[in-house]
C-alpha cells in the first residue's frame, strides 16, 4: 500500500464552509441524488485521519461526530487500511453461504468471547444495523414460538418495514412510510429528565404495561437500547436494564440489547450493558465494529441462534471478506490502543466542559451519557421545553467554523458527542471551544 501524506492534527479553515468546491459539486448531487438523502453539513470530504476530515477545499474539521460512532478508531488507522488493502488483492466476495472463509469464523470467534456471558454462543453476520435488528426478531420468533416484540419509548432501531415499526420516532423516519409490520407493542422508558421516577418505579410501569396489554406468554422478545441513540442518549435510571432483565428471565421472554451505537469501546465498556451487569441473550452490533466498511453481526445463546433452520439467516453480503478484516484490524486496535480506557477520559472532558456550559447557559437542562457518549439537552431556559432550533442553530455554527457536531432526540433537541476514540486532549477541547462559542455568540 503506498504511503500517504500525514493529516496534521489541527483545525485549518482555508475558505467559508462550505466552501465553492463543496457547493459546486452540491449542484452536481441535487441534479442526481434522491432529496429524500440528506446531509447535515454539505462540505465534501476528500481525505480523513484520526478525528481531521479535510474537505475538497481543504478545509480541516474536527470531527466529534465519526460518522455516527462508527469511525471509532480513528479515520484511515494505517492498521486498518492495510488489512482492508490485503483482503482486497486476495479476493473481495465469494458469498459466505457458497465458499466460506477463515475471517468471518475469526469474527464470531472474537464476538462471542467479546460480548457479555460465559454461556455457549453462536455468530451470524450482515450488512447494516438494521438487518442485525431483523433477525435478531426472526430468531426470538422463531426460538420461542411466540410473536409480540416488546420495544421503547423513543426507541430507534432502523429504517426498513420491520425496523421502522420498531422505532419510536415518526418524522423523518416512519412519515407516510407505512403500513409497518405488525405485533410490535411500545411501553415507557425510563427517562429521568422527564419521569423523575427510580430505575425500578419505570419498569415496574413498563412491566405493567406489557402484562396488561400484552401478556408475559405471548412475547418473544424485549428489544432496548441500554443507552437510546437516536432517541435523545437517554440513559435510563440506574437499576431499569437489571429490573428489566430479570423479569424477562422469569418469562422466557428473550433479551436483545441493541448495541448498534454504543458498542465497540464507545461507552467505555465493550458494550453499555456492562455498566450494570446485564447479560443480554442477544446482542446486534455494528457501526463501530469495522471503522466504516458494512458489517453488522447478531450474537446470543447458541440454543438460540442455533435453532433457526439451515438457511434460515444470511444474505448475499452478509459478513463480506474485506469488511470482516476491518472488523479484526478494528478489534485489534480497540484493545491494543486500549481504547475502553481512552473512552473514559474523553467522556470526563466532554462531561467537564458540557457541565461548564450548562452552569453558563440556562438552556442545558441535563448533560448525560456514558464514555465518549455525551450529550446535553437544550430546552428553553426554565422550563423543560425542548429547543430544537437552539440545537439545530448550534449544529450550523459549529460546522461553519469547521467543527463537525450532531443533534438528535424525539424533540430534536439533543445535542450528541460521538469523538473518535484515538483523538487527542487539544484537540477535543479545541472542538468544545468552538461549540461554547456557539453558544455564546446565539444565546447573547
């Protein structure tokens, strides 16, 4: 693989963001691409390192985004690149399910040892979050018999038919979309901003909602985020996941924890249940899992995954050659580059400087998250009225000075930190810097 000149580390505005390259080839992409894609900051990348994006126009921007948790190690990590570089010249697709191949069985390999729980486990692979989602329901259904899938208030889980249902939000994910599929039912989450109550007062009112107007018999499975992503990174009160998980237990009623945003070192464990000990019966992965190659994986109790008929999970890319060695490269830089460790001292930062702001600005009513998963929720001062103009003007302000933020929630209002993990001190408080001004130069 030839050498590629070094990204400097530093922020490096050259024009107005987005600069005439970016809006010219914007030009070029609305004449061609659905309107129904859209991106929140239409500045063009032509290059990425570490937590540096650099645009056509050679602007530099701090990325406190990493493309949705997923650049997680870092843009273009040189151990990556060279694995995904040497998959390629050696074969790029073959189909696991004609002629299967050493990597996707090192992946499983990896998962099944990574992931919560001493039981026996088995490894199916895919290409995206959502499918990882599908089946991780087609499995339940399948194992238990039953066909009620429990989800959450503010849950999101995906853009196709089943996973549209599964999410809680309308607009832009489910809108005029429908009719989705069926015997999906929604309950409470706990969200301590807004509820007030003790993780173990929300569940015992999300348990009553299921027993009365489901019934314990007919689910399959109880489908959570441990931390909700796109539903605001709502973390629930502590003792919710346990209370939770233990019923389920008492009813065989499967446990999937979606772990799609905040696997893969992002909270400072492997993966967020850990926080408090709850060992899923499923787990679906990915984003972070392969630095940015397609690759989703569906891990549980073997008795489980193993019960679905021969054939009956798969796909024609599921598990792709060149995605797996990224997801091996990925696995190997998170634990040598102890990246759990990292996650932690760049959530203390970003909780430090958020906290800062909020005593500054009133409109921070809570700043939460767990690692190098944080956000701060934007309301009107005094009252808990969401502000999502405030969040989507910040957004805007920091991606004019070249600091890549997002915002998310049912109200819009949420604004979330997602750092790569290998970003440095200076440079991370250099992008909150920008975000304080933002603040500071919209609320005076």
């Amino acid at each position: 693989m030839s050498e590629r000149t070094p990204i400097k580390q530093e922020r490096v505005l050259v024009t107005e963001i987005p600069g005439p390259k970016s809006q010219a080839l914007h030009s070029r992409r609305e004449a061609v691409v659905s309107a129904g894609v859209s991106s929140g900051l239409p500045s063009y990348i032509e290059r990425g390192q570490g937590a540096i994006l650099v645009d056509v126009d050679g602007n530099q921007m701090i990325d406190l985004g990493s493309g949705i948790a997923v650049a997680s190690v870092g843009h273009a990590h040189p151990n990556v690149a060279q694995a995904i570089a040497e998959q390629a010249y050696d074969f790029n697709h073959t189909c696991f399910m004609v002629t299967p191949y050493e990597e996707y069985v090192e992946v499983a390999e990896a998962l099944n040892e990574l992931t919560p729980g001493t039981f026996k486990k088995a490894t199916a692979l895919f290409n995206s979050g959502a499918e990882a989602v599908e089946n991780a329901v087609k499995v339940a259904r399948h194992a238990t018999g039953r066909s009620a899938i429990v989800v959450f208030d503010n849950a999101y889980h995906g853009r196709t038919n089943l996973t549209m249902a599964l999410t809680a939000k309308n607009m832009p994910y489910k809108d005029k979309f429908g009719p989705f599929a069926p015997e999906i039912y929604r309950v409470p989450m706990s969200y301590p901003l807004r509820d007030g109550l003790t993780g173990d007062e929300a569940a015992k009112r999300a348990i009553e909602s299921i027993t009365t107007h489901i019934g314990a018999e007919h689910v399959a499975a109880m489908l959570i985020e441990p931390i909700q992503g796109e539903g605001g990174f709502i973390v629930p009160a502590p003792g919710f996941l346990p209370a939770l998980r233990e019923w389920t237990a008492e009813h065989d009623i499967v446990f999937i924890a979606d772990e799609i945003q905040t696997g893969f070192c992002r909270t400072g464990q492997w993966f967020a249940c850990e926080h408090e000990g709850v060992v899923p019966d499923l787990i679906t992965t990915a984003k972070g899992i392969a630095a940015g190659m397609p690759l989703a994986a569906l891990t549980g109790r073997a008795e489980l995954m193993n019960a679905v008929h021969a054939g009956g999970l798969g796909g024609t890319y599921g598990g792709n050659p060149v995605a797996v060695s990224a997801a091996l490269a990925s696995i190997e830089v998170m634990r040598s580059e102890h990246l759990n460790d990292r996650a932690l001292h760049i959530g203390e930062i970003l909780t430090s400087r958020l906290e800062g702001m909020a005593e500054e600005f009133g409109c921070i009513a809570q700043v939460r998250g767990r690692g190098a998963m944080m956000a701060a929720e934007l309301v009107h001062p005094s009252t808990l009225e969401p502000d999502a103009d405030l969040a989507k003007a910040v957004v805007s302000a920091c991606g004019a000075q070249g600091v890549i933020t997002l915002s998310c929630g049912t109200f819009g209002n949420v604004l979330r930190f997602l750092p790569p993990l290998i970003i440095s001190d200076e440079l991370l408080n250099e992008g909150l810097d920008v975000v304080e001004a933002a603040f500071r130069s919209l609320i005076a």
